[in-house]
C-alpha cells in the first residue's frame, strides 16, 4: 500500500487512478475508504482553484494553521474559482473584533 503525506496527496492519488479508467468503488475498497469520501477528494481536485489546492498542499506540511478541513473544501468547490480564492483570503484573514 502506498503512503500518502496527507490528505490532499491522497487525493490527488485517487484522481489519478480514477483518469486511470478506476471506478469510485474500486478506488474505495482498495483504500478502505468510503465511496462517497473517495468521490468528494476527487471532485475537490477537478474543482479547486490552484490557490485554494495550493493551500491544502502546503497545510500538509504541518507548517501552517490548517484552514481547508476537507468539509469546507468540498463546499467551497461549488464556487467559482474567484470565488474560492476569496472564501480562503477570508479564512486567512485574522478575526476581526
């Protein structure tokens, strides 16, 4: 089995095989991970802005406080890419009082 640095390395593996001609379900099983989940990571790499997967890649890392939880990626990915890029600006920008 492959390791992945997190998150968005997995995500990027599972797009992969799926333009590998591997279904959702197969990708699924061999990972031990749920269909659904496996399709959510696949849809947020075809649709995030290269800002916002820039930031979920760089997160792995473990250098930065993590704004994209997997969650707000799926949803934000609805958006259009200006868009995204100002809901992540919004998330990095510090509370205001």
């Amino acid at each position: 089995m492959v390791g992945f640095d997190g998150t968005c390395d997995l995500a990027v593996w599972c797009k992969l095989l799926r333009d590998k001609g591997w279904s959702g379900p197969r990708i699924a099983r061999e990972l031990a991970k749920s269909e659904g989940y496996v399709n959510n990571l696949i849809r947020v790499v075809d649709r995030a802005s290269a800002a916002v997967l820039l930031r979920w890649k760089e997160e792995q890392g473990g250098g930065l406080e993590h704004v994209c939880a997997t969650d707000w990626l799926v949803q934000v990915c609805l958006l259009p890419h200006e868009l995204q890029d100002a809901e992540l600006a919004r998330r990095l920008s510090p509370p205001s009082r």
